[in-house]
C-alpha cells in the first residue's frame, strides 16, 4: 500500500481537476500527529496530504459543503530511534462550514462533520526484531477544525487550516495544521 501511495495521490488530484466546478480546488501539505493507542506511547506525526473542494449552498451564502480528502504519512517519536515503525491514514470528511468573517481579501470559516479514516500500522518489536504487529483497520468519528482563506488576487488563493482535529468514541486522535492553494 505505501508504496502505491505517492500514485494514489497523484490519481486524485488529478481526478477532482476532472469535474466542471463552481469553485476551486484546494490542494495543500502540512504536519499531522495522531494517536492511535491508550498508552501514549505510539503517538506518531509527519506530512498530511490534503485535497478540499467547497460547495457553497445556494440559499444560504454562508453556508458550504467542503468534502476533504487526507492522506497522512505518520512515523513514531518513541520508536524511530529502536526500531521501524510507520501508519498511513486515508480519510475522507463530508465537512459543513460556516463564514464567519467574509471580507474581499480574507474568509475565516470553522468546519464540523463526520470522518472515515483508514488506517494501517505497522510497528516493528523491540524485543524480537523480526517479529512486527500490524493493524488494519477503519476508523469513524467526528472531526471539527478552522480554516482562513486569503485571496492575493484573482487568481491566487491560499487556505491556512490552523486546526482541524479528528477523535473519535474509542483511542484514535488526529490533528493536522496545513496550508493549501486553491487550483
């Protein structure tokens, strides 16, 4: 699966530039950190990939539909030093956000909605190096976040999400900070 992952991505991209819009496409990067156990102890952080295409509703200017699609590659602190250890997490999020702010130059917009993430983990022993856990499993919950919209000009956009944070009823947390420009 990794190893597809830099053509997964790319396939996407290229696939929400396919469809005729009404708004742009937001693309971006940033720093992820999840925590997929109880203990703590496998808290991991790394890039997120980031895909968001707004819809606004048409009665209700405020108001829009913002699906986004991340992509996580997520290595652990406590661990890269020992023994390898590395997650990737692909969600997709039906967001609803509100305007808050609404100038010419700046929109600031907090977002709630539900997630599905898919997420696969591998994590090497200490003990036994060649013996290793896997997990692979699918994850739901609810996730909420800001983003701040700037426009440079007519062509330029950029995204700056400060937060968006992911939790869900039982161990798994994840928050992400990115920026995005819109394509």
């Amino acid at each position: 699966m990794i190893k597809y992952l830099p053509v997964i991505a790319l396939f996407l991209v290229l696939m929400t530039g396919a469809f005729e819009s009404h708004s742009q496409v937001y693309v971006g990067a940033g720093y992820a950190e999840a925590m997929l156990s109880k203990s703590g102890i496998d808290d991991v952080h790394g890039m997120a990939i980031t895909i968001q295409k707004p819809y606004p509703f048409q009665n209700r200017e405020k108001w829009s539909f913002d699906p986004s699609l991340k992509v996580c590659i997520l290595n652990s602190r406590a661990t890269q030093d020992f023994y390898p250890a590395m997650s990737t997490t692909l969600g997709f999020s039906p967001l609803f956000s509100y305007r808050l702010v609404g100038l010419s130059w700046l929109e600031i917009s907090p977002f709630v909605g539900p997630y599905v993430v898919w997420l696969n983990w591998l994590k090497g022993d200490i003990d036994l190096p060649t013996r290793s856990t896997y997990a692979n499993e699918m994850l739901y919950g609810i996730e909420a976040g800001l983003n701040i919209d700037f426009k440079i000009n007519d062509k330029w956009q950029i995204r700056l999400t400060p937060f968006s944070h992911q939790w869900n009823q039982d161990y798994y947390r994840q928050g992400v900070i990115s920026v995005a420009i819109a394509l």
